[in-house]
C-alpha cells in the first residue's frame, strides 16, 4: 500500500473545510489534508470521486464510529506526516493497542514509534560504526606489518574457533572483541562494509563467505587483501630509506 504524498492540484475542493464527528469528538480540516494519503481510508472516502456517495449532516458534518480520543493522532498524521504518540506517555489516555486498531482501521501503514526500537537501533548503529572501524584499523595493520591479506573466522556459536591468519597480535586484539557478535554483524550488514571500505581503500579486496552446513555451527570467513606494492614503490620506500646510502656504499666500494 502506497503511503505517497498527494500533490494538490489547485482545485476549488481542495480548500473545502470537512467536519469530522468521530465518536462523538468534533474535528475540522480541509478536504486536501484528508487526500494527502490516497490510498487511505479517508483519502478514499473524500476523493472527488466519491463525491455523490458522502451523506453529510448540517451542511459538511460526516459521522464514523470509531475512538474519538485516539483519532487526533489520526488526523495528525494526515497534517505532519508523523505519528505523535510517544512510548511511556500519557498521550491523552490512549494506549498503544487502541491507536494501532485505529491505525488498521484508517489503513495507515505506519509503525508506532518505541523506545524499545529507538534504542536498540541507537546501539546496533554503534557497533556497526565500531566494527567498520575496526576493520579500517585492521587494514593500517596489515599495512604496517607489511601484509597483503589477512583472513578473520568468526563463529556463530563455538566461539573458540575464533581465529586471525596470520596471527598477527596487533590485529587479534583489535578484532577480539567481536569475536561473538562478528558473525551475526556480517550476516546483516557484511555486503555495507564491503562496499563502505573498498570505497575508503581504492584497489582493496574484501570478501565474506558462509562456511558450514548448518548456519549456527558454521562460521563467517571475513578476508581482506591489499594490493601488492608495485615496484616502483618499493624502489620510492628504498630511495627515501638509508638502505639506500648502504646500498650505494657497497657498491662504490
């Protein structure tokens, strides 16, 4: 069900003031908010199409039985755009399970917001942003140490296959504390990182497979290599070294 925004079209109707009576609590809004949401509810029922089918009472009043309380969320959502009730609120006596029959009701497709949600979201995106990280320190490592590949196992379960190859301690460390939650972390977002590093680190391999017939027994194998210094390169690293005055020494000699 598409919740798009209506455009207006300029038409007269479009400013037509509507009274809504629901459950007996009067609200008031013009025709053109109540047809942002086409596909809804209301957005149907007040199409000018549906014109002639509409039965008001005193001149624009439309009766619908439904919870007059929880409706002011309702008809907030076709203003802003937003659904205002809010988890550990009051919000005005209406509870969640009222306003989500409201919500079917009118065929909004929204999902009440949660401060369960809000924060789980708020610490997975930490420890998304923390493992990428750690890869792009990982990959400094690998630089450092003169590596060009470095292959990481992370377990689903049997975290004592846990392993880094080649074991580098730098990179163990690094890379330890994910030991138990790295798989889980590259079976949701492994195909982001891949692409969010090897944008970061131009000429970068990086890959993630599933090992194991069984996925919580098997392990995610995370690997990541580096293209190989060309020779230029390594003549630049020799030329600015004192490898190259010894070099040259030995053969002047």
């Amino acid at each position: 069900m598409s919740n798009g925004i209506k455009p207006s079209n300029g038409n007269i109707l479009d400013k037509e003031r509507i009274v809504l009576n629901v459950g007996g609590i009067m609200y008031e809004t013009y025709r053109s908010t109540l047809t942002r949401y086409p596909d809804s509810f209301l957005g149907r029922m007040f199409h000018e199409r549906n014109r002639d089918m509409l039965h008001p009472t005193n001149g624009n009043e439309h009766f619908i039985d439904r919870n007059g309380l929880a409706f002011r969320f309702i008809l907030e959502y076709y203003r802003t755009g937003k659904i205002l009730w809010q988890e550990n609120n009051n919000n005005g006596g209406v509870t969640r399970r009222e306003l989500e029959e409201e919500l079917d009701f009118f065929q909004i497709p929204v999902e009440l917001p949660s401060e369960l949600n809000k924060f789980t979201a708020e610490e997975a995106t930490e420890i998304l942003e923390n493992f990428a990280l750690t890869m792009k320190q990982v990959i400094e490592e690998m630089r450092r140490n003169f590596r060009s590949a470095v292959t990481i196992i992370f377990p689903m379960c049997d975290f004592d296959r846990f392993s880094v190859y080649p074991e580098l301690s730098s990179v163990v460390s690094l890379v330890a504390p994910f030991k138990e939650n790295g798989s889980p972390i590259l079976q949701n977002f492994g195909g982001h990182i891949q692409k969010y590093l090897i944008e970061e680190y131009p000429g970068l391999s990086c890959s993630f497979t599933f090992q194991g017939n069984i996925r919580d027994e098997g392990v995610y194998k995370w690997r990541m290599e580096l293209p190989s210094l060309h020779k230029d390169t390594v003549k630049r690293i020799i030329g600015s070294s004192s490898l190259n005055r010894l070099i040259d020494r030995s053969y002047s000699g």
